[in-house]
C-alpha cells in the first residue's frame, strides 16, 4: 500500500518527498537514449542493402563474428536481441506509467493541450500513441529476430519483407519509430536542459530544427532501404528461400564478361 501512495503522489507515508519517481523518469530517459541510438545504427546497418548485396551480407556475417567463428555464429545476433529486447521492455513499462489511466483523464489531458496550444504537449500525446503501436509492432519484429538470427541477409531479408508481408509491419514501424526517437530525444534534452547555454529559448529552436532534420533523414533513408528490400524480394520470389552467396555476385560478374 506504501508503495502504491508513493508511486502516485511522490509523497511516502512519513510525509517526505520520495525520490522514486525522479528515478524512474531518468531511467525512462537514459533506455530510451539507448534505444534512440540504437535505431540509428539498426537504420544504418540495414539500409547497407543500398550499397548492395555484397555489403549488406559482409554487415550481417560481422555481427556473427565470421572473423572468430568460421562461418559466423548467428546466435551472437540473438543474444544482441534479447538485450535490446531487454532495455525496449522496461523502458515501455516506464512510459506507460505516463499514460491516462482513464478516458477521462485522457479527455483533461487533450482539452489541456488544445488550450494551451503547445506543439510540445501535443508531441507528447504522440509519444504515448506511437509507443503503444511499438509494443505490439517491435514484439513481432524482436521475436523474429531473435528466433530466426541465421535468416538475416540479403535474400532471406527480402524474402520477409515481401513473401511474410513484413513490409506493412516495418511501414507502420518505421513511421513509429523515427518520429518518436527524434521527439524522445528533444524532449529528453528539454527536460533536463542538456544543451540550456546562455539562451534556453534560442537552444530550443535550434533543437526543434535537429529534431526535424533526424525524423526527416531517418524516414527518407527508412522509406528508400524498404523500397530496395521490396524489389530484391520481387525478383527474388521464384527462388524465396534460397540465401544469399557471395559467388551469386561472382557468377553474374563472369557472365557479363
Ligand atoms: C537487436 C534487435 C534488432 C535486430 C537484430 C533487427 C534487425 C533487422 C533487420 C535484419 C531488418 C531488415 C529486414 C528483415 O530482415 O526482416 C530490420 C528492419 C527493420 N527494423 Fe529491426 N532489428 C532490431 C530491432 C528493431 C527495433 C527495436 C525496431 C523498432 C522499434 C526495429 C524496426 C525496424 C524497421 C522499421 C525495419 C524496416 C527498415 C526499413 O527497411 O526501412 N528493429 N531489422
């Protein structure tokens, strides 16, 4: 009971003001830092279908540890899974403290925010929103990863996003995802004034425009890499199911010749 007082009015029984919810807020600040710089490289490793197949597998047999292990050790990946998986989950639960626990509530909060008419009080009612679509969307995409680590690669990739649908999943995800990084990480620099300097109101202008500079690259790089996984999944449907060589490239090198 005392600690279901604290966690709803930050006051214990003694009447002091209790440190936990300050705690947690730090800690759904610092996972989501991780998680924000995560989905950077996640985007970046992924997209490095555009620079081609050869690349991308080179990529995806580097996070098997091919240079250890001969042929690569695809287990590595879901190791890496489950401890993204790990900070994704607590750093959910943490947020869905935040969320109205009641229509009514939620009624209040939207009035709140159309009153005072605060762009950022509307990205957080976005926030919530995107965060629950994640949880039930990224669950899918983590279980997956982790149970098929040795299906990630060029052709097995494509072969999801196009002949298991995933396409519709990683669209809704990417829109998601992208958005609420950008607006976590703002909010986050905001909140705790990481960047304040002599003129708070000027850094945040100048983050409000990072802000929309990383949505808007990680989308467009997003949107372009599904396009590409698309089309290699199109060409690819008459062999769906047959991985990625690197002599695949060989072979068409020597036939052109
Ligand atoms: C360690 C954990 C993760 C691994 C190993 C991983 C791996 C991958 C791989 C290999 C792809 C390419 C498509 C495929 O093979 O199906 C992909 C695509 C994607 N992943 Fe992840 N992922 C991870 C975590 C996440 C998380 C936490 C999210 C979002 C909350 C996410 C969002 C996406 C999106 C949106 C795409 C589509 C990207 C595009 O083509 O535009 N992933 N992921």
């Amino acid at each position: 009971m005392e600690n279901i007082i604290e966690a709803y009015t930050g006051l214990t029984t003694e009447g002091k003001k209790s440190r936990t919810p300050a705690r947690y807020d730090k800690l759904l600040t610092a996972t989501g830092v991780i998680l924000a710089l995560f989905m950077m490289g996640h985007m970046l490793f992924v997209s490095t279908i555009l620079l081609g197949k050869d690349v991308m597998y080179k990529v995806t047999k580097l996070f098997e540890l091919d240079f250890l292990f001969e042929g690569g050790l695809p287990v590595v990946v879901s190791v890496i899974v489950a401890i993204i998986s790990f900070i994704f989950i607590i750093h959910a639960l943490l947020g869905l403290r935040k969320f109205p626990t009641s229509y009514k509530t939620y009624i209040k909060v939207r009035e709140h925010s159309k009153i005072m008419k605060h762009p950022d009080t509307s990205m957080w009612m976005f926030q919530w929103i995107s965060g629950l679509i994640m949880v039930f969307a990224a669950s899918i995409h983590l279980y997956i990863m982790f149970t098929q680590p040795q299906n990630i690669g060029p052709y097995a990739s494509a072969d999801r996003v196009v002949g298991q649908h995933m396409w519709l999943l990683y669209a809704i995800l990417l829109i998601c995802v992208e958005i609420h990084g950008s607006v976590g990480l703002y909010r986050a620099a905001m909140k705790w004034g990481w960047f304040d300097g002599d003129n708070p109101k000027e850094t945040r202008k100048k983050l409000f425009n990072v802000k929309k500079a990383l949505s808007a690259f990680f989308l467009a790089l997003g949107v372009i890499t599904l396009l590409a996984y698309i089309k290699i999944g199109i060409d690819h449907s008459s062999m769906a199911g047959t991985k990625y060589s690197p002599k695949d490239n060989l072979t068409i090198e020597i036939s052109k010749n």
